[in-house]
C-alpha cells in the first residue's frame, strides 16, 4: 500500500489529468469540423484515467459506485 501524502498526489495529478482532458474534447467538439478520431483517443484516455482515480480512492478505503 502506497503512503497517503503519495497517494495524495497521485490523486490531484490523475484529476488535473482527467480535467485537461475534458478540455481537449470539449476544444475539439467546438471546432467546425470536429475531429472525431481525436475525441474518441480523448475519450478512451479520460475512461483510462478514471479507472486508475477509482483504483486510487480504493487504496484510500474510499468505494465509488459510478452511474454512467
């Protein structure tokens, strides 16, 4: 089991992740002609880095259902 400041930081970094991805989809979906390729490698990243926030919060003794 990882220490807590580090699993700490690992946390904050993976959400800063996670929000630096959405705005890459969110840049992407406003251009005129949407890329959709890059949207879907956003999507499936940002599906990856939840996973591993998740794996995360777990080590902490912290459960999350998600809904969606």
């Amino acid at each position: 089991m990882k220490q807590y400041d580090q699993l700490q930081s690992e946390i904050q970094i993976t959400l800063e992740k996670i929000a630096r991805a959405n705005a890459s989809i969110s840049r992407h979906m406003a251009q005129d002609d949407p890329d959709e390729l890059a949207i879907s490698q956003f999507a499936d990243f940002k599906k990856q880095l939840t996973e591993h926030l998740l794996e995360l919060l777990a080590e902490m003794d912290i459960r999350v259902n998600l809904a969606a």
